[in-house]
C-alpha cells in the first residue's frame, strides 16, 4: 500500500480505499474536514498520482514559498497567483488554492487535478461541477443539472459578459436563478463556482451582491451548506 493509500485511508470514511479508485478520475476533491489536516493528503496523493501517471506534475499554490518550503513539491513546477502559466496535460495539485490560484487550471482539458482544500475557501460548487470523486467519502459528486439548468447557467453567465454592472444584467440574472430554483436545481456554491470559472474575476463580487439578494429573499436556501462562497 502506497504512502498516499495510507495517509488518505486514515482519515477516509471508507475503511480500505481503493488506490485504484483514485486513477479512475481526472478530478480528486480533497475537502477540508474540522480536525483533518488536508496539506500531507493532498500532497501525498498528488505526488502519488503523477507517478502512477508517469506525468508532470504542476502545483498551484497562492505564494510560491507555500511549495518551496516543501523539498518534495520545491523541485516541480510551481504556479502561483502571481506567476507562472500551467500547461495543459500531467497532473496538477492545487494545493489550498485562492479563487484567484485556482484561476489559472480553468483553461485546462487534459490535466488531471487533484485539489486539496483548506479551511477558505471552499470549492464544492467546483467538485460538483466536475465531478470530482471526494478523497475522503468515495462519492463522486455530482451538481445535479439538467439540460435546462445547464442553459440557464450560460444564460446568467452571458448577462455577465459587462461584469453585471446595470439594472438590466441584474434582473435579467434574478430572473434566471429564479428560473433555476424553480426547476429545483439552484444550489449557490455551483452557479458562482460556473461563473468563476466562466467569467473568471470580472465582475464577480457584484454578482455575488446578485446572489446575497437572491437569496435574502429565498426562505429555502438557508438549508445551502455553501452560502458563504
């Protein structure tokens, strides 16, 4: 059993993780748990993965110090919110990524990404969205859209093409989340998780005031473990 193997199965729901299991996905989720340090699993299972993949590996961190002071990670490649460029292909660790870190694997096809969560921020809107199979559950998750609520995603990311800045953007967008709950599919951490990553920070922090009022004024979504992304 691999340092990674075991290093995750002491932390994960499942008695006997299947390393098997973690090469059968291009996205690992490694979400930040109250009491589990994430950084030894993350970095353990992403150095694991690109050996078993015989692939690069790129780690995306917000300061290049927070690799660099690591030796295993100090001698990959390392892009920073500041700096550097990721290629598509291998594998990349984003390790406690910001929102701005994690910008720059939005381009990515190809690369298989393995994330790995600190306390903030989140990225569970992320996981769902791609299916990421969650390290320490063994649930491949699932942002549970349609058809319909795929299209109502472009369409509130379209209204944003100007960062949202008028009344019209704002109420064409109200106008679409409310389309969205309707068809039971509104879940906050998805819809700013797709436009992050469709609009990366233009505009955003006004479409999160979108959202804040969106959801002042639905009773229901007080039960959305993601508000606070």
């Amino acid at each position: 059993m691999s340092a990674a193997t075991r290093t995750v199965g002491d932390v994960t729901d499942s008695p006997t993780p299947d390393p098997a299991e973690y090469l059968r996905h291009q996205y690992l989720y490694v979400p930040w748990r109250d009491g589990v340090d994430t950084m030894p699993i993350g970095k353990a299972l992403g150095l694991w993965v690109a050996s078993q993949h015989s692939a690069r590996m790129t780690v995306v961190c917000p300061l290049k110090s927070n690799a660099e002071d690591h030796p295993e990670l100090a001698r990959k490649e390392i892009v920073s919110e500041r700096s550097g460029h990721v290629r598509d292909g291998g594998v990349v660790l984003a390790w406690c990524p910001t929102y701005k870190a994690m910008a720059k694997t939005y381009h990515l096809q190809k690369s298989v990404i393995v994330l790995t969560e600190w306390a903030t921020p989140r990225f569970t809107g992320w996981a769902k969205l791609h299916g990421a199979h969650n390290v320490l559950t063994g649930e491949v998750m699932d942002a549970g859209l349609s058809d319909a609520g795929e299209e109502l995603l472009r369409d509130i990311v379209e209204e944003g093409y100007n960062g949202w800045h008028d009344d019209i953007a704002h109420r064409m967008t109200t106008r679409h989340l409310e389309q969205l709950d309707a068809i039971g599919e509104y879940q906050r951490s998805v819809v700013l998780a797709y436009a992050r990553e469709h609009r990366a920070g233009y505009g955003i922090d006004r479409f999160i005031r979108i959202l804040d009022t969106f959801d002042a004024a639905r009773p229901s979504a007080r039960t959305d473990t993601d508000l606070t992304m």
